[in-house]
C-alpha cells in the first residue's frame, strides 16, 4: 500500500514538473513573439496554453483523489495542499504568458514603439526565479526559496522603471498612446508572474519546514 503511495505522489510530481517546463517555455516564446514581432509564435503560444490547462485540471485530480483515498498526515499532506497551490499560480503564470502573447500579436500589426531591450531582460528575469524556485521544490531547498522574495522586489523596480520610459513615450506623441498601453499591460503581466512565482516559493517553505511566510507572517 506505501509503495502505491509513493508512486502515486511521484506521478504528481512529475506532472508539476513537467507544467512548470511548460509554462517556462510558454513564457520564452511569448517573448520572442513580441521581439520577433511575430503572429504565428504568438498564436502557438496561446494554443499551448490550452494543454496546460488540461494538464492543471488533471493534476488537481491527482490531489484530490490523494487527499480522499489516503487521508494523508504531516510532510505528505503538506506536499499534496502546497502542489494544490502551485499548480494554480502556474496555471496563472500561464494564462498571463498567453497575454503577452495575445498582445505581441496585436503589436506585430503595429509600428514599433522602440528596441525591445528592457522587457525581454525582465522576463528573463522573472524566468530565472522560477527555475530556481522549481529547483528549490525538486531539492526541497528552502534556503533557496526564500531568496525569490527578494528577487521579487527587483522584478517590481524594473516594472516601474520600464512603466515610466514607456509613459514618456506616450507622453511625447499621442499616436503612442495605443502601443504603449499594450506595453505597459506586457510588463504588468511580467509582474504578476514573479507575484505567482513568490507565492510557489513561499509554498515550498511551508512544505518542507510547515513554516507560513506569507505576509511576513513568521517574523
């Protein structure tokens, strides 16, 4: 019965794995679709996001079905409610990808506003956090996870940053005004990626050490 047990948390893990590479790479080619300015990549971005959502859905099952069947206890009830939770924030760092991809498609149509320079430097960014954060999930590395927190802030600086050169465009030539609203909503989304990717990190802690620090809760 253990050995079950076992292999069916595994076969959870592995699907959480395998999303969180899905959604890295929906993030890489929503990217390039608005450097390359390129509709067709946008448009396989967009329908990759469908499988990603089939693939949420049927880890959810698999949590679900733990948590009635084995009525687990401790660091295995920890890891089934905290793969709940990191599932959802993936799905949403996904749909957010679909976004920029959406919006890279709209942009292609348009003149450029200027070099893609900054934004493809914060996606990396924010794509560096969540690798780092999946390690730190895979080597069960809460040291690790708790510097994502950090990142976060850098995230939220180069946002306001790109936020401000982007108004001033606008500012300057009112026919900016349209394509730097779809910018300013690219870089928001960003944004909100390393929010989702925060919240996986701090799900870590919680289920390897059953410590809360969301909202500076363990200080």
């Amino acid at each position: 019965m253990e050995r079950h047990f076992d292999d069916e948390l595994n076969d959870m893990k592995r699907n959480i794995l395998k999303m969180a590479t899905m959604v890295d790479e929906s993030i890489a080619k929503a990217i390039k679709a608005l450097v390359e300015r390129n509709p067709d990549i946008a448009a396989a971005v967009e329908a990759d996001d469908e499988a990603i959502d089939m693939l949420e859905i049927e880890v959810d099952m698999q949590c679900l079905a733990l948590l009635a069947r084995r009525q687990p206890i401790a660091i295995d009830l920890r890891f089934i409610t905290s793969v709940q939770k990191i599932n959802n924030d993936l799905e949403r760092i996904a749909d957010l990808a679909a976004n920029i991809a959406h919006r890279a498609g709209v942009l292609s149509k348009n003149p450029q506003l200027k070099p893609q320079i900054d934004i493809p430097k914060m996606a990396e960014l924010v794509r560096a956090m969540l690798k780092d954060t999946i390690a730190a999930l895979v080597e069960k590395n809460t040291e690790l996870a708790r510097t994502i927190t950090a990142r976060d802030k850098e995230v939220d600086e180069f946002y306001v940053h790109v936020f401000r050169e982007i108004l001033t465009y606008m500012m300057e030539d009112n026919g900016n005004i349209k394509t730097g609203i779809e910018h300013i909503l690219i870089v928001k989304h960003l944004e909100r990626m390393a929010d989702h990717v925060t919240n996986i990190a701090e799900d870590i802690v919680y289920m390897v050490e059953g410590k809360t620090i969301r909202h500076k809760f363990e200080k």
